[in-house]
C-alpha cells in the first residue's frame, strides 16, 4: 500500500514528492522512469502513447510497503486496493504555461496540458476511480514548504478541502481562446 502524487504535468508532483519521501523515509517509485526504463513510452510523454495496461502489470510486480509512487499516469495504472491514499496536486494554468515556457514546450504542447489541467481531467479521472482515498491540493500562489505542510497533513488525515474551478476563473478572465484555439 502506497501514498500517490499524481496531477497534470509540471504542477509541482516531483518537487513535493522528493521533499515528503526525505520527511517519511518512503521510497519513490517514479512511473515515468519504469514507463522509460521498461521501452513503453514513444516519443511524446503523452497518456496515448503509453501502454497503461503494461505499466500497470509491470506496477503490480513492485513492493509498494512505504513507497510514495509519483507520476501523471498514477490513475491509468494502479488500482484502489494497491494505495493508501492519492492526491492531486492542482495549479493555476497561468503559472503552467509559464512553467512550460521554462522548459521549452512548444505552444501546442502548452495548451494542451494546460487545457487539460483547466478541465480537470486527472482530477476527474482519480475521484471518480479512487474516490474516499482522493484528495485534491492547490499548489498555486503558495511555497513549495506550505504545499508539503498540506499534503503531510493530508497523509496524516487533517485534509482541507478546496473548492478548485480554473474553468471558470479563465471564462472570467475571457482567456478561453488563450488556452484552447490554435
Ligand atoms: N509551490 C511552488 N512555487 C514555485 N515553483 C514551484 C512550486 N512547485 C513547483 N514549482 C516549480 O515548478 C516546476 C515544475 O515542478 P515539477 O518538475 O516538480 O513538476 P512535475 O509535476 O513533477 O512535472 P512532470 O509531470 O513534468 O514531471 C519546477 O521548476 C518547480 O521548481
Ligand atoms: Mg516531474
């Protein structure tokens, strides 16, 4: 049984998870680096470009006692009796496309993450498959300490929950062509 971090990419899950694995003494299972590791991922990190059903095999195989497994692919790979607890970590879409201008993405590959994070479909994907076990935290407009600080009190069972709809904070804004028209 293991802790997850999953969440969209570049929201923060690695940071974090290095920091909460130091503080627990867990192990980090990284499912990139099995994906890569294992010959299962084609050129794009891309969900369709991964066997999930392979990984996931390949998943069941590991000893999971005091592990924190982390990746975007976490929801497409592992089952609810393998994990303890999962968490979503959730940014602001703004701060994701600056994020990704950092490291070189291109436009299209931009907006499409950050597109997917305003919809939510990692979160959607966990809640509806892990759902009591699921638990969503902002990392925006925060340290990287004070994210570690929630998501150690939410391994220990002191969540506090947070309403996140960057849907409609980006109507608000009227950026919706900014994130998903060519
Ligand atoms: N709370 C924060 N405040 C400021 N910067 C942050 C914060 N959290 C993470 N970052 C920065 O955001 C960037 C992306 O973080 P990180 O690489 O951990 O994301 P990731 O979710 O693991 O991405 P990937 O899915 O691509 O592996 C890094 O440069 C990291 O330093
Ligand atoms: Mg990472």
């Amino acid at each position: 049984m293991s802790i997850v971090i999953t969440g969209t990419p570049g929201v923060g899950k690695h940071t974090i998870t290095n920091k909460i694995a130091k503080k627990l003494e867990l192990e980090i299972i990284d499912i990139n680096k099995i994906a890569k590791e294992s010959g299962l991922f084609e050129e794009n990190q891309n969900i369709k470009d991964v066997d999930t059903e392979k990984l996931g095999k390949i998943i069941k195989k590991e000893n999971l006692e005091n592990t924190i497994i982390v990746g975007h692919l976490a929801p497409y790979v592992l089952k609810k009796n393998q994990i303890k607890k999962i968490i979503v970590l959730r940014r602001n879409p703004y701060d994701l496309i600056t994020s990704y201008k950092q490291r070189q993405y291109t436009d299209k590959k931009s907006k499409e993450n950050a597109g997917s994070e305003i919809l939510g479909v990692i979160a959607h994907d966990v809640i509806k498959q892990f759902s009591e076990k699921a638990f969503q935290i902002d990392n925006s407009e925060k340290s990287i300490n004070e994210t570690v600080k929630e998501v150690l009190d939410t391994i220990l069972g002191n969540h506090k929950d947070v309403e996140i709809d960057w849907l409609n904070m980006v109507t608000e804004n009227d950026d919706l062509k900014k994130f998903f028209v060519d």
